[in-house]
C-alpha cells in the first residue's frame, strides 16, 4: 500500500494517508464537513456520504463551503 495518496483538490495536487475518508480530508482542510458541498471525480457526494466515501489515488474533487456574512 502507498504511504500517501495522491489527489487533485480544486485543481492543486495535494496528498493524504490511505484510508481517508472524505470528511477527513475537508476536515484537514480546516473546514466543516457539514458546511461544504463535494465533487468526487464528477459526481456530487451527499453530505450524507462523506464519512464513508474512501479517497483513492487520482480522485479529482472540487470543494466548495458556504460562507455566512451580511
């Protein structure tokens, strides 16, 4: 197994641990799984979802959260 997986995240390559989850990976991003929506290779993840979807090497995603403000 590879010590790290190799991933596109909004168009930058970035690296994480096998056995991620995507929820793990938003949330090393410093961000709020319940506050984001998720383009896993081209198909939008429910947030539902998002702890059980394993990151795989080459996944591409596109993360998008939500921003509060007036």
């Amino acid at each position: 197994m590879a010590a790290e997986l190799t991933l596109t995240v909004n168009g930058e390559p970035r690296r994480t641990a096998p056995g991620s989850s995507i929820a793990d990976l938003v949330t090393n991003l410093g961000l709020d799984p319940k506050k984001v929506a998720v383009e896993h290779n081209g198909e939008i993840a429910p947030r539902s979802t998002l702890a059980d979807v394993q990151l795989g090497d080459g996944d591409v995603l596109e993360i998008v959260h939500f921003v509060g403000g007036g």
